[in-house]
C-alpha cells in the first residue's frame, strides 16, 4: 500500500497572526493559499494540505505545548543543506524569529548528514526544516 500525508488540521490562537506566519512560510516551501476565510485557512502543495481554524472560545485558554501527549512538532524535508540555510535567511532571520538548538547545524545524533533548524510558530508549535 503507498500512501501520503494528506493533511495536517491546526487549531490556533490568532487566525490573522497565524495566517501571516504560514503564509510567507509556507510560499517559500512552494505551498498556496487554497482557502482564506473568516474561520481558517489552507495551503496545498503536492496533494498536502495544511488547514488551520480558529479555535473557539470554550478552549482558548487551554494552549499548546509539545511536551503534553500529542503532536512535537511538523518536520519539512528539503533537499539540500544550502536550502536549510536559505529558508533561515529569507524567513527566520528576516522576520526576527529566533531558532531553537542553535540551529540550524548539523544533528548527527540523528543521522551523519542531517542538518536541520528548529523554530517555533505564533502558537509555539515546533517546527523544522531539515536536510537528511
């Protein structure tokens, strides 16, 4: 059996926020905006989709963390270390996000070649970019 990841479904805190965020983020991984609503919004590339909602009031206060049962984090695969590097210059540094684990830099724990940086949605959903 051959299968993909479909798509990732977010609630998040701030629609316009998050929005912004993944938008430039996501163009720069080739992904468009499919959907831009009042209540969410998506992005598609390749048969993915990436959906994120609003969430409502009743849970708003209950917020996210990766160390809780549940999702870590979102890993975007590229194909080549320059990219890595690229994705930090022309998004992470040029929106002033700062990274996590001093990255981006090699992470041979996990593979000889895996160079990855790590950074945080507004959210502070983990997420990477990553060569291997």
């Amino acid at each position: 059996m051959n299968s993909k990841v479909g798509h990732i479904y977010l609630y998040i805190s701030d629609l316009k926020k998050s929005r912004e965020f993944y938008k430039e983020f996501l163009e720069i991984l080739g992904y468009k905006e499919i959907l831009n609503e009042e209540w969410g919004c998506a992005f598609e590339k390749d048969d993915t989709s990436i959906w994120l909602e609003q969430v409502s009031d009743k849970y708003i206060k209950d917020r996210y963390h990766r160390k809780r049962v549940g999702l870590n984090h979102l890993a975007f695969k590229v194909d080549s270390k320059e990219n890595v590097n690229r994705f930090t210059k022309d998004f992470l540094k040029k929106n002033d996000i700062e990274t996590l684990y001093e990255s981006p830099k090699l992470f041979p724990e996990y593979s000889d070649d895996y160079y990855a940086v790590y950074f945080e949605d507004p959210d502070r959903i983990k997420l990477e970019i990553a060569y291997y």
